[in-house]
C-alpha cells in the first residue's frame, strides 16, 4: 500500500495530516476511513468538486458529526458537491447530520436520482479531481483508492454516464401548502 499527505486548519484548529490510501481496500471499516480521510483532505487541499455516487449511501459514514463538520468546513464559495443515489431515502431516514447540511448548503449539493441505472450495476464512488475510491465488491466491500489521472478519468467517465440518465432529487427544501 501506498499513502500520500496533505495539512490545513478546519473550525480553527489544525487538522492532522491525512494519508490518502493509493491502492486495494476491504472491509466497511477501512471503506469508511477513506471516505472520512478523503473529506479530510478535500477541506486540507481546497477541492473544488466532489461527485458522491452510491445506491443510496445506506452504509457510508455521512450520519457522523466529524463526516459533516469536515463537509462543513469544505463548503464555501466555488465548490460543488454532486451526489447521485437510486434513493435517497436512507439519507432521509437515517443521517439527519447529512439532511442539515444539504439545507443549509443546497446550493453547492446537487443531489440526482439515476433510477435507470440498474440497482446491481450502481457504481459506488467518490470521486474528485485529485483521488477517487471505488468500491468494487459489495459483499466483502472492496474495491480501489487512486490518484491516478487516467484511473480517475475512467471514474469521471463512468460517472458521468451515470449523471447523463439523472433527474433532480433529494431536494434541499420541500415545499407545500
């Protein structure tokens, strides 16, 4: 395994030094981990653009306060965060940290329904323009971290093929009589 490092200040104090996994992970832990330090590393590095892509984010960390202060101190003017699920009902039901945040910053989350994409061919991904995990295995949770341009790029491609069969979901505000 091979780790990469990067160092910033999040809700003013320091934030330690994440090691980005480059390479093969298994296990709901460690897939868990690399979507914490990936967000680390997003608010440390000033990414840009995040796309989240998952069936329905049932299993990733986003119900837990240090997942959501990290997106917190990533969000700002300039970024964009786009997640595209088949549902997004377990965010709905089960991580009300995730549902505030999409509130307070529904103009930087663009939240997408793929419900053409076929449930058992879903791509589980985060994917950014500096590193990218890509779950490959559901039943043992494997799958790969990379900084690899053209690995991303492949990841860049599968997701957006995935966003071309979207439409809005997941809204920041419901509105009603």
């Amino acid at each position: 395994m091979k780790f990469c490092t990067n160092g910033v200040k999040m809700a003013g104090r320091r934030m330690t030094d994440v090691a980005l996994l480059q390479g093969k992970f298994s296990g709901h832990v460690a897939f868990s981990q690399l979507i914490r330090d990936g967000l680390q590393s997003a608010t440390q590095q000033g990414w840009s653009q995040m796309v989240w892509c998952d069936v329905n984010f049932e299993d990733w960390p986003l119900r837990e306060k240090v997942v959501v202060d990290a997106l917190y101190a990533w969000a700002q003017r300039g970024r964009q965060l786009t997640m595209l699920a088949h549902s997004y009902e377990s965010v709905v039901r089960y991580q009300p940290r995730m549902v505030a945040f999409r509130k307070s910053w529904g103009h930087i989350v663009d939240c997408r329904l793929c419900k053409q994409v076929d449930v058992a061919k879903f791509p589980s991904i985060m994917w950014s323009p500096v590193w990218a995990v890509k779950r490959t295995e559901f039943d043992s949770c494997s799958g790969f971290a990379t900084s690899d341009v053209r690995k991303r790029v492949q990841l860049q491609e599968e997701l957006r093929e995935s966003q071309r069969h979207s439409s809005p979901g997941f809204p920041a505000t419901v509105l009603g009589l």
